[in-house]
C-alpha cells in the first residue's frame, strides 16, 4: 500500500479540458500527495456530481470559489474579494502548499498568489492555446473588458509573470519556442493512455456513466462562438447549416458538442447523433464503441489530443461563415 506523505499540493481549474487535466497530472505525479482542487462555482451547472471527485479519490479536498459574486469594480476590490474568499473557504495557509497548479491563470484566483508571493506553475488554457494568447484575451474583452485587462496587466494569458515558475503545455501544439527548463511538456492523450485501465475507467465514470454506441462515420466537434462573443447564436447557426450542406453533406455524423456550447444541433442536423453527456472531448475514443475513423472541427483545441486516434480534418471557417 502507498504511504501518503505529508505534502499537499493545490490545484485550480476552470473548463473540462483543465479539470481532465488536473485529474490526470495529480494521478501522474502527486499521486501519494494529499490534494486540494479549487473550482468555479459556475461549473456545477455542468458538472453538479463534482463532489464525486472526492468520493473517487481523484482529490482529497474540493472546493468552489465564487466567482460569480466577485464584483469586476477595480484592482482593489477583486483582490480584496479573492483575498477574503480565499481565506473564508480554504482551511490551508497559501505558502504550506508544496506545489500549486493554475489552470485558467486569467481568472482572479492568481492574483492572490502574486500578492501573497506564492511562486505558481501555470497550464496553458487549453491544448495550444500558450502560442494563441491572444485569442483568448479577445474573447474575454468582449464579454468582461475589466477582467481581460488585469489578466493582461499581469501575464496571466501567456505565463508571463515572476511568479510564473513553470509553464505546462502542449509542446507540438505551439509554434512558438518552449525549449528550456521553463516549459514542461504535457498531452492529456498521453496521459490517458498511461493510466492503468481500471483508474481509466474510473475517470471517464466520473464524467459519463454508459459508453456511446454509434453507427456514424465521423465526429462533428462543435466550437461555442456565440458563448464566446465571437459572433451571434444566428451567425453561429447559419455557419454549422452551411457546413451541413457543404463539407458535411451525407455524412452519417455525431456530434460532439461543446460542453460551453448552447445550440440545438439536433435541430440543425436532425439525421445525425448528438451527444447529451458533458465531458471533455479527450475522453472520446474510450466513449464510442465503434469508433468513427474522422474528426471534422473549426479549430476545436480538444483535436489536439485526439491525433493518434483520429484522422482531424480542420475546416476553414472563413470558407463558410
């Protein structure tokens, strides 16, 4: 039996891609570590059964940091509510943590560290996103400019903050360099595979009770602009109709949804299997029984850790939209 040691390290995520993640970088390397998980209080509306990440052991403890009650006024008050919340929730001092990972480092949770001077390993927002920071500054300025500008102000898109020690990444998804000790290579696709079956198992049980049995011959991975403010529901909608007519045509098709995204593909492509269940689209080849051999997607990020698994056919949106 593995002794438990005595360190704790501290986790912090905000999407499903992170919180699959952070699962699996604690398996893989803090597994006898006791654990704490800090997650938004939003994700319950898409993962109510969070608490199952304790029962399962994945976590010794979770907590949800409210974040929707963080008032966006000024620098001042958002530390002030982070600092308080913080200290309200968690029965830990900040410095006893060993080790402590930020996925989704532009959210306020990491100004507490830099103020409290806690040196923090950062992960990139989603598999590639590191090398297309930018992206993802654009689309949290349309919704919360005042959140996108202190997440600017301190690095926290690109890593680029003293504090930052480490920076964990997709390596062969980015086109910038990240060679040197500063960087430090992680693929969710690997790590899936690493793990013994049963603790596999175990995972995907937490995010999806039954395997998926289809009939299709390619998976349709959907993007949430609209969620994002990148364009309307409509613009959306007219973009995933034309695709229908276009490159999807008599394709036998399903559909991977996002789990941010809110359209009725049913409605838009009502011969084809769309997937209820939440969860990241990582877990898919252990989901589908007879697994399509083609993924069709905009620039998806979750096709990044499907490539030994999948043929990915990207398309260009611009062709479409």
């Amino acid at each position: 039996m593995n002794r438990i040691s005595d360190k704790y390290v501290l986790y912090h995520a905000v999407s499903s891609y992170q919180l699959l993640e952070v699962i699996l970088h604690r398996l893989l390397y803090h597994k006898n570590d006791r654990s704490v998980l800090i997650l938004p209080d939003f994700i319950s509306r898409k993962y109510p059964q969070y608490q199952r990440l304790k029962k399962a052991h994945f976590f010794d403890e979770v907590y949800l940091f409210p974040y929707l009650k963080i008032p966006h006024e000024s620098e001042e008050t958002v530390k002030n509510s982070v600092r308080r919340a913080y200290e309200r929730l968690i029965p830990h001092e900040i410095k006893a943590f060993s080790d402590v990972y930020v996925a989704g480092a532009h959210f306020y949770f990491s100004l507490y560290l830099i103020d409290q001077r806690v040196p923090f390993t950062f992960l990139e927002d989603a598999a590639g996103m590191l090398n297309r920071w930018e992206e993802l500054y654009r689309a949290l300025k349309i919704n919360y400019p005042f959140h996108a500008e202190i997440a600017l102000k301190y690095g926290l898109f690109n890593g680029d903050n003293p504090w930052i020690r480490r920076v964990i990444c997709l390596k062969r998804a980015q086109s910038q360099d990240v060679s040197g000790e500063h960087y430090l290579d992680f693929s969710v696709e690997d790590a899936l595979a690493k793990l013994p079956y049963l603790e596999r198992e175990r995972l995907i049980h937490f995010f999806v009770r039954k395997k998926i049995r289809t009939s299709a011959e390619a998976v349709l991975l959907t993007q949430h602009y609209a969620n994002l403010g990148v364009m309307s529901a409509k613009e959306q909608e007219y973009l995933y109709r034309r695709l229908r007519e276009t490159v999807l045509k008599n394709q036998r098709l399903i559909i991977k949804v996002h789990p941010d995204d809110t359209l009725d593909y049913q409605a838009i492509f009502p011969e084809s299997q769309v997937i209820k269940d939440v969860f990241p689209a990582e877990l898919l080849p252990y989901l589908l029984r007879k697994k399509p051999p083609v993924i069709y997607t905009f620039d998806s990020t979750g096709c990044e850790n499907l490539q030994k698994h999948f043929c990915i056919k990207k398309i260009r949106r611009d062709r479409h939209a």
